[in-house]
C-alpha cells in the first residue's frame, strides 16, 4: 500500500502535548513523526539514525533524547508513536 499523502494535524493538541519542548525539541520532534509517518513504520532506537533524522550531532541528540523519547513508546528496539500508528490504520479523527 502506498503511503497516505499527509495526516491530519491537529493543532490544539499538538500544542497540549509539546509546550515544554524548546524550539529545536520541536523541530526535531516534527521530523521523528514526519519520518515515521513517511516509512510507515516504527523508528529504530539508534542513536546515529535518530540524530540523522532529526539533523543534529550525536552530542545534541544525546542532549534532547531523553525529553523527546517521552513522547515515544520505545519497545523492542523501536521507538512507536500512538498517533501516527492510529493515523497510519486509518483510525484517526476527531
């Protein structure tokens, strides 16, 4: 199945969620979801990968790790995100 071509952003909540992230934690959160959302799958909890992703040194990820693994569920070597997985079946919505 093709990749859905965007989901739905609900701003309030996202906003409910994150207020205490700084301006880097958000950019970086918003492109862990965004990359989960794209490959349709879990991230794997690689410190290398996910400063990759979120285009940041290993030193900076370390320094951000903690407070963004929060809003992940890590298991099994994989960090899940409860909104995307519901976004990614089909069972978003208001």
């Amino acid at each position: 199945m093709a990749a859905k071509p965007y989901f739905k952003f609900y701003f309030g909540d996202y906003l409910a969620d994150t207020m205490h992230l700084s301006t880097r934690e958000h950019g970086a959160y918003l492109l862990l979801i965004a990359a989960y959302f794209h490959t349709q799958s879990p991230l794997p909890d690689d410190n290398k990968r996910l400063s990759n992703i979120v285009k940041v040194s290993p030193k900076v990820w370390g320094q951000m790790r903690l407070t963004l693994s929060k809003m992940f569920v890590i298991k099994d070597g994989f960090w899940y995100h409860n909104i995307i997985e519901k976004e990614l079946k089909g069972e978003s919505g208001k």
